[in-house]
C-alpha cells in the first residue's frame, strides 16, 4: 500500500502550460531572441524544451532573475489546478496519504503560491529548485523527500506527467503513475516503467 504521495506540479496539478509558454515567450521577446510560435492549439512542451534549450541561456542569472520575478506576478492569476485535483487531494488527506510536490520551479516562496492554489491542503514536502542542487530527473530531491519521511520505497508513488518525470522515478528506484492529461506523449504512456496509466485526477483515488 503506498503512504508517500509525491506530485509534480505543472502539468500534472496545475494547468499551467499555456501561462509558462506564454511567460517565456515575453522573456523571449524582450531579449530580442525567437519565441515560441505555435498557437496555443499546438502547443506541445517537448518541442517548446527544445526551443528554450536552444535560444535561452539557463545559466544567465539575469534572465532567470526576470522570468521568476514575471512568474511570481502572474502564477496565481494565470494558472488553475485541473479538474478533480482538489478534491482527490482532500481525499487522500482524509485518508491519512502523507503529501508532498516535487517540481523544478523555484523553491523561493513555492510554499506560499502552493497554498494559495491548494487551500486546506496540507502538503508536508514542499522541493523546487535550490541553486547548487541537482534537478529533475536527478532523483535527490525525490530521495530527500524519502529520507525525511523515513519510509520504505516500496511505499512511495510519484505522480508525473512528463518525460522527465519517468526518469526521475526511474532513477529514485520507486513507482510512477502517469497523468495522460498532462504534457506527456505517447511513447510515455507506453514507457514499461510506468507503474500505473490515470485517465483522470480520480484514477489517484485507486492505488
């Protein structure tokens, strides 16, 4: 039986692909650089990845000082949880899951927005990114959620809806259910590691 409950966040609780599109895009645009030109349509994040890969300099602290500065104005107005997340959440509260998010979004301030989307929410574990400590798909945040807990892995189940996601479970060496209505493709929903495919926030309720 699983107890620890680790989620990503955008994509997988949070509808937030369009807002980061869009937010990157204004970043983009004020660096005089190309942005991302699919309509919202055809927004597919692994190819917009590889496009911010390939035109942003993730290591120029200015820019990523200004994309957060833009992030953390805009979050809460622009992104929502999807249907059904806050009420599976309550349930497994109600049920005694222990909860936590690991996401690569900044840790600066990430509890306070995530209580704003998840009120009455009480998630124990709460890992963005920290300046100097691997990201995901590195499993050490997710193993630092494991160690404090100080639980058997076999108890452990992290929900994700990305590439990346697979591999950080992969890596920690515990099960992943996958969001299909998330940013994934279908060679994810066929990838053999994945312990459990969720048509729906509800299929949570039966692991």
């Amino acid at each position: 039986m699983k107890e620890l409950y680790i989620f990503d966040l955008d994509g997988t609780l949070l509808d937030s692909l369009s807002f980061t599109i869009e937010l990157f895009n204004k970043l983009l645009h004020d660096l005089d650089l190309p942005t991302y030109g699919k309509d919202e349509s055809e927004y597919d994040y692994v190819e917009f990845r590889k496009h911010l890969l390939e035109h942003l300099d993730f290591h120029d602290e200015a820019h990523m000082k200004r994309f957060l500065e833009m992030y953390h104005e805009e979050m809460l107005e622009t992104s929502i949880p999807f249907e059904g997340v806050m009420e599976v959440l309550e349930e497994l509260q109600n049920r005694g899951k222990t909860l936590a998010i690991c996401t690569n979004r900044t840790e600066i301030d990430l509890r306070e927005r995530i209580e704003g989307f998840f009120k009455g929410i009480d998630f124990k574990y709460v890992s963005g990114y920290r300046k100097g400590v691997p990201d995901k798909p590195d499993a050490y945040r997710i193993n630092e959620i494991i160690e404090k807990e100080n639980i058997s892995k076999d108890k452990v189940v992290f929900f994700g809806d990305k590439d990346n996601d697979i591999m950080a479970a992969r890596n920690a060496g515990i099960d992943i259910a996958f969001a299909k209505w998330g940013q994934g493709k279908e060679e994810d929903f066929n990838n053999p590691y994945v312990f459990k495919l969720l048509e729906s926030p509800y299929d949570i309720l039966d692991i």
